[in-house]
C-alpha cells in the first residue's frame, strides 16, 4: 500500500521547545492578475524526537496523526544542516572586508 502522506520541505525558525521545531514552509506563486511572484510563508510545528534539529537547518516534515494541540508534523529528513554560528561568522568576514575596501580608497 502506498504512503499518501503529504511531504513539505521548510526551514527551521526556533527549536526552544522540547522535542518540537517550528519550520517556516516558504510558498512561491504567480499572482494571476498582475503576474508578479509572490511569496507566502506558513509556520507549523514538527516533532523532533532526538532534540538534534538545530537553527537554519533546511528539513523534510512529512504528516502524522495529531502529537498535541498543535502539532501535526514529524521531521522526516535533515537536508541542510546549517550552523547559527557560521553564519554570523560568514557575516563579519563582509562587515570587515567593506570597511578595508573603504578604508584603502
């Protein structure tokens, strides 16, 4: 029998709760009128048995029965682990490497 279970890709937002993420599932269109893309973002609580699912992590949610009063997502699949701390290292290498282009000019 096949798995008709519906599965999203989204990023994780907060991961304070225990054993529950909230990930964000981005959602692009084309506006039927006026032709532009637009974005629209829903958040949804998943569960996350391990606790190991960490901030900015891209991940495959995949439905399930309800675990709470919230929850209806279960964290099937890390795709992207991404580290908070790389990024805001990432970050100040630009900040430092603009302020020295400005400061030789």
């Amino acid at each position: 029998m096949a798995n008709n279970r519906r599965r999203l890709v989204g990023r994780v937002v907060s991961n304070k709760m225990d054993k529950t993420v909230v990930v964000a599932i981005e959602r692009r269109r084309l506006h039927p009128l006026y032709k532009k893309v637009v974005k629209s973002t829903k958040k949804v609580m998943a569960h996350d048995e391990s606790n190991e699912v960490k901030l900015g992590a891209l991940v495959r949610i995949v439905e399930s029965r309800p675990l709470s009063r919230h929850k209806r997502w279960v964290v099937e699949e890390v795709i992207a682990a991404q580290n908070v701390a790389e990024v805001g290292a990432l970050a100040d290498e630009v900040v430092i490497q603009g302020t020295d282009e400005e400061a030789a000019s």
